[in-house]
C-alpha cells in the first residue's frame, strides 16, 4: 500500500484508506448510497477508519445522517450545561479515525450511555422547573 512516512507512522492505514477511497469512487452510486451494509473489505484489509467505512457502506447520504445523529448529541449536551457529557463523545470521535467502530459495542458504549444520561439529566431539569 505505498510507503512514506505518513503511511508508516500510520502502520499502513493511508495506503488502506486511499484504494477504499479509489473504490467508493468508482461508481456515482457508490458516491451517493455506499456499497451496502454488507460491504467488508476491499482486497485483504478493513478500512481501519469509522468514517471512511460509512462512506464506504452508506455514501454521501448515510454521511449526513450520522452528521445529523452527531449534531443531535453535541446539542443535547450543550443543553445539559455541563461539559463532562462531551468526553465520551469525544472518545469515542477520535477513537473512530483509527478503528472501524461500527462493528465494536465496546467503543461504542460510552457514546451510548452519555446519550442516555443526557436525556435522563434533561428529563430531571424539566421535571424540577
């Protein structure tokens, strides 16, 4: 998959993500829709990257809605006021550049559970106004 310093700092994932990248391109439906949920790997190797595997299974569109979902948790938790409901996102965010989150529970567990602890911390705030 190339060499460079860059693709060895990252053990190989640019190389990785450029031929998923060159292969989601192939195809306007590609581009728009993805390859499917089913898509698993181009050649030997997982795309390593939870962006560029929904890029890669759902497109521009399924782009958006994870857009929409993330938009969705940042504003539920500027309204709690507290900023200790970021760090799970956060995590979980920056973990998803380096691994295919996707698949995992795991990784996403803490993005998970601060959604529910937002919706519970916002439902006391209105119950106690």
């Amino acid at each position: 998959y190339g060499g460079g310093a860059l693709n060895i700092a990252t053990t190989g994932r640019i190389g990785i993500w450029k031929t998923y990248l060159k292969h989601w391109t192939s195809s306007a439906w590609y581009v728009l829709f993805g390859c499917g949920i089913t898509a698993d790997k181009v050649g030997e190797y997982t795309p390593h990257n939870f962006f560029i595997s929904m890029f890669y299974r759902f497109g521009i569109v399924g782009i958006l809605v994870l857009t929409g979902i993330i938009i969705w948790v940042v504003k539920q938790c500027k309204a709690t006021k507290n900023i200790n409901w970021y760090i799970p996102l956060f995590i979980v965010l920056i973990n998803a550049f380096f691994e295919d989150i996707s698949s995992s529970l795991f990784t996403c567990l803490p993005l998970l559970i601060s959604m529910l602890a937002i919706l519970k911390t916002k439902n006391v705030h209105t119950e106690d106004e």
